[in-house]
C-alpha cells in the first residue's frame, strides 16, 4: 500500500496535526538558520579599507573589546584613531597596533564621563580635529561601563548613573554625529555601535536597569540610522554581544565546563567574528555564533523564567561585589 493511501487511511485530525508539527519544525529550523548566521560563516571576510575607506575610529581601545577590534581592525589594513581617557595605555596599544601590523595611528585623550560638559566639547573638538580631512570608513562605538555593579536603582549615588549614561548614551549618539559628515560626504561608511545583548535577548536585567537601558537606546538608535543612512551608503550597526571573557564581567559569572569557550568566547575571538559582520546587513546583530545560539534558544523560554533566572543571578553578582567593594573600601570599576 502506498504512502498516499495511507495518508487517506488518516483522520482528518492526525493530518492536521502533522501538517502543523511540519510547519512548526520547518520555521524553527528557519529561524536557526537565520540567527546562527550560517550562511554569513561560509562567506569571504570584507575588504574593509577598500569598501570603506583607509581609517577606523576606535572609542574605549584600551582593553577587553576595544582592544582586540583595535587590533583585528589594523589586521584588516585599517589606519586608526584611538580614543580613550587614559593617555599611557592609548601610546601602549597604538604602538602595539603600529609594531604588529604597520598601520598609522592617532591618539585622542577623551573621558566620556564628561560629555556635554566644558571638558567634554574641548575633547569633542579635539576628536573632529583628528578626523578632519581624513578618509574614516569605520567607526566603533566601543567605550561603555558597567558600573554601578548589581545593585538597586536606589542604592547607588545619582552621579554614578548620571556617568554611565554619559559613556553608554550621549557619548555613542555625539561621537557619531562627529564622525558622520566625512562618510555622508565620501558617500561610503560603517558604524558599529556595541551595544549588550542584555537589552536584546533577555526580556529584563534585574540589578541592572540603568546600563540595559542605556544599551537599548543604542539597539534603537542603530536601527534608525540604519535606515536614515543606507541610502546615503552607509552601513549602520549595533552588536549585542553576551558575555565576553573581558574585565566587564570578570566575578559576574561563573566559567567552566566544557563549553565555556562557546559561552564565554575571548576578546580576540569575538574581535573576529565582529569584524566580519561589519557591512552585512542587519541593524541589530550578534557576530559570535555561540551567543547567537544562545539568543535563538531563549526564544523558546517564558519570560518570567528568564527574568527569575536573571535576578537570582544578579543578587548571587550583588553579594560579590559588596564583598569586594567592602574589602577595597571603594566602588568596583569595570568597562569592556
């Protein structure tokens, strides 16, 4: 007997049902596809300089991501301006980019803690200054904080919020609309906001209100300028990354295991992946494939067991870091 007569055999109702079961497993197997990127993977990394132009602005370069996309970037042939608050460790990385890879580089000394302030237009003025007249194809909106630590909205002193925002908000919308006008003119550029994907992923960040707002203005601020600039020929994004093996999350989580390297990846390793994903166009992405995985499955989970999952996290992250802080007699401070 063949399959079709078996299928007539059938009730209606068990036909119904393993039509829907198809359907639900074709579109889940879709999505995977789509979020992991797979297709992206089997491509050829981008000429970088050529698509874009000869230089990269790099804010918050120091360390952690800023770091390694400094230096996946000079890898990639690009020229770089570096622009961070401490004036030792940007000679020690523009010398480290120049040394490895043989690019030009620049230093701008810029604490975002004070932008739209006095001190902040002097360094605001100092950074047009360093782009004028050069071709800046790539700009990567790095610098960001973190803290206050896991802690409740009325815990910690309003400055220190009023600082986060700063680095995490103003400084990405200013520092953007610095660099803007060259592209708009040349008619070519990317911008790579990176903005977390707590604000992404997850539905809430209990213990972190502050900082998963200020990336989610990033995330919509990104898709907006995707838009307004595309037809301008200039490629706007925001990469939400999980966590990253750098000093931002260094006592937030517990490693090990063996796919700690899937979950956690280095720097370096998301460095890569990020650097590929510059140009492909998707407003909102996560370059590496174990948070992209990550992401696709939390789809799948209620919202109210990630948000309890999430704060019970969160508290476990609050009881370290009012231990540290306790023994230090300071805030701790973390930035990527």
């Amino acid at each position: 007997m063949g399959a079709e007569a078996l299928l007539r055999q059938q009730e209606p109702w068990f036909v119904s049902l393993a039509i829907l079961g198809a359907l639900y497993v074709a579109a889940f197997a879709c999505r995977l596809l789509h979020i992991s990127g797979i297709a992206l993977c089997l491509r050829g990394p981008k000429d970088l300089r050529r698509r874009y132009g000869a230089w990269a602005v790099v804010t918050g370069p120091t360390s952690g991501i800023g770091r390694s996309m400094s230096l996946e970037l000079a890898r990639c042939g690009l020229n770089l301006i570096i622009v961070g608050r401490d004036p030792a460790k940007l000679q020690n990385i523009a010398g480290t980019v120049s040394k490895t890879h043989g690019v030009l580089t620049k230093t701008v000394q810029f604490d975002f803690s004070l932008v739209s302030t006095p001190q902040g237009e002097e360094a605001m003025g100092r950074l047009r200054q360093a782009v004028d007249g050069l071709e800046v194809g790539v700009l990567v909106n790095n610098a960001g904080v973190a803290t206050p630590h896991a802690t409740y909205l009325h815990e910690a002193d309003a400055e220190a919020w009023v600082r986060m925002i700063r680095v995490n908000l103003l400084a990405v919308t200013e520092v953007t609309a610095a660099v803007l006008p060259g592209m708009v003119e040349r008619g070519r550029g990317a911008v790579v906001n990176i903005g977390s994907g707590a604000a992404e992923a997850l539905p809430s960040y209990p213990l972190y209100s502050v900082y998963a707002a200020t990336k989610r203005y990033v995330a919509q601020l990104s898709r907006s300028l995707y838009v307004e600039y595309r037809v301008k020929g200039i490629d706007v994004q925001c990469q939400a990354p999980l966590y990253v093996d750098t000093k931002m999350v260094t006592n937030m989580v517990t490693r090990g295991g063996l796919l700690s390297w899937l979950i956690f990846p280095t720097s370096d390793a998301y460095a890569r992946a990020a650097a590929r994903w510059i140009g492909h166009r998707r407003p909102v992405c996560m370059p590496n494939l174990g948070h992209r995985l990550q992401w696709c499955f939390s789809h799948f989970v209620p919202d109210r067991v990630l948000a309890a999952h999430r704060l019970h996290e969160n508290l476990r992250q609050r009881a370290v870091f009012q231990q540290l802080r306790s023994s230090s007699g300071q805030s701790t401070v973390g930035r990527r």
